[in-house]
C-alpha cells in the first residue's frame, strides 16, 4: 500500500519551485492559481528570499500549489492513502478528490492571509520541544497556559501560546528536554486563530466537496475521513486544534502502508518517519523535490502496485 503525503509550514525553501517551471503547463497552472490566492506564486516560488516566503500568508498558498503541481505528474489513481501536515491537509483534500485544486488553493490563500492577521492580534509563537516523556511535557506544557499545537511523533512537541508563557516554559522545560524557538508569527493551531476558523468557515460553507476517492487521513486524530463535508468540516477546526501527526504516522502502520512519497518540498515528513517506523513497519520513501525524482517516485509506485497483485 502506498502514502502520497504533502507537509506544512516551514519546508519551503527558495526558489524550490524552479525545476517544476520547465513541465509543459506549469507556468500557466501558477499564473491561475495567483489569481485565486491573491499572491504571485510564481515570483515567490522561484525568485523570492526566505524572508519573503516565510510571511504566513505567503506560505501557505505556496506550499499547497508545490504539492498540487508534482501531485498531477503522479498516477494518484493508484495510490491508496494521502495525508498532509497543517496545511498540507488542503493537497491531500484536493489529491484524494475532496476539493478541486483552485478550491484548494483558494482556501489556502483565505488561511494564510487571516491565521496572519489573527497573528498580529497578540504576541505569541511557538516552540519544539525535543525529547522527553511525552505525558511529562504535555503536562508541563499545559502547566504553564501553553498548548500542545504538534504532536508530531519521533520526540517532537510543539508548544504554543503567549510569548511571556513561552519564556517561562523555556526556562522550566521538563527533565531530558530541549527546546528550540520557531520562526513563526503566531500560536498556530491554538484557540488564537479563532478569528482565522471564522473566516475560513465562511468561505467554506460555500464550497460543495467529493467524497474521497482513495483514504484520506485527517490530522485531527489520524483517522480516514468518510466524506467530503467531514473533511472540510474538519479543515476549518484544524485551524484551532492540535495537529496529530503521531496519529496519521501510527494509521499509516496500521494500514500497512509500505511506500512512502513526500511531495515537495520534502524532507520534513521523511524525517519523522524513518525516525518513528523503524524495523518490520518502516516503508520505503521518495522524497519528491524536483522533477528529476518524479522516476523514482513513478517506479515505487509501480512496485507497490505490482506487490498487491
């Protein structure tokens, strides 16, 4: 069984989406997607600094236009599952055939502009907390008005909330901890983006989604969503909820999940696997950044097919 799965925000790198630029229809793809999430995907993709692309509202259109232009060269009519990570969600919603791209991207472009402007409201942000029981840092974390936003597997927590309670967390950690300051703008995935689920959801609503056609794991619990207005449903909550992407890597195992396709900018999602399913239950993984890995990624999926029969 093969995994087609899509990450979030921090993967992006500049000038990750160059090479993609010379399949025949990119350009054009990117042109018509800027216009529906209100930001220059081409110039960010390809010429804009890291400053630039780390603008939350920049990003995260970004990143689900990357997954969506490697995710068509792939035959996704032979893949059985897709997942994303926070906004990844969006790419695999539009890979498993919940929404359409431009709606994708259109949620996209709404998400990153208001989860920036919730950002704004008050200063808060994040922090990795590596490392540790997980139950001993979740307590701590709670203990001090923070919230765990990621539950990320591999020995990775992130923490979020109030900078002032965040400062306090750092100099408190639990026993056999680090913890590291993210470069975000805000709490993401924490009751902070309130005003971001609300405006979401209004754009939301007036979608009509698909059924998916192939498992679609959500990050609320890891579980496969059975229909598309769950999964939007579950898209706008996300915004405020906590992403457990422990849960999707466990589902992944217990699906039997054998090959593994990280669409770009891979790497993240790669890591957090080889680091948690080691032994018997760790599968094969692409890592799909430029078009040159598209063969790779064409032949495992091939073999993985090729096993099933």
């Amino acid at each position: 069984m093969l995994a087609v799965l899509s990450p979030g925000q921090g993967s992006q790198k500049p000038g990750f989406l160059t090479p993609w630029l010379a399949l025949p229809g990119a350009g054009d793809r990117l042109t018509e997607w800027s216009a529906l999430a209100g930001i220059d995907l081409l110039h960010l993709g390809t010429q804009a600094d890291a400053e630039e692309i780390k603008d939350t509202a920049r990003t995260q259109p970004l990143l689900v236009a990357a997954a969506l232009l490697a995710g068509e060269q792939l035959p996704m009519e032979q893949v059985a599952v897709v997942a994303g990570h926070s906004v990844g969600e969006l790419s695999a919603a539009a890979l498993a055939g919940v929404l359409t791209p431009g709606a994708a991207i259109t949620l996209a472009g709404v998400r990153g502009r208001e989860m920036a402007a919730a950002c704004a409201l008050e200063p808060t942000g994040m922090s990795a907390v590596l490392g540790g029981d997980p139950d001993e840092v979740v307590a701590t974390i709670e203990k001090h008005g923070l919230y765990a936003a990621n539950r990320n597997g591999a020995g990775q927590i992130v923490a979020a909330g109030a900078l002032a309670a965040l400062a306090e967390f750092t100099a408190a950690p639990p026993a056999r901890v680090r913890v590291i300051s993210l470069p975000v703008a805000g709490a993401f995935h924490t009751p902070y983006m309130s005003p971001a689920k609300t405006a979401l959801a209004a754009v939301a609503d007036g979608m009509t989604p698909r059924d998916p056609a192939r498992t679609l794991l959500s990050n609320a619990d890891g579980t496969a969503v059975p229909s598309g207005a769950e999964m939007v449903a579950r898209l706008v909550r996300q915004v405020t909820a906590p992403v457990r992407w422990d849960l999707c890597m466990l589902a992944l195992k217990e699906l039997g999940v054998t090959g593994v396709i990280e669409l770009p900018p891979a790497g993240s999602l790669a890591g957090l696997i080889k680091r948690e399913l080691k032994g018997d239950s760790a599968p094969q993984i692409v890592t799909l950044n430029t078009p040159d890995d598209l063969p790779a990624a064409r032949d495992l999926i091939a073999r993985i097919q090729g096993e099933a029969r």
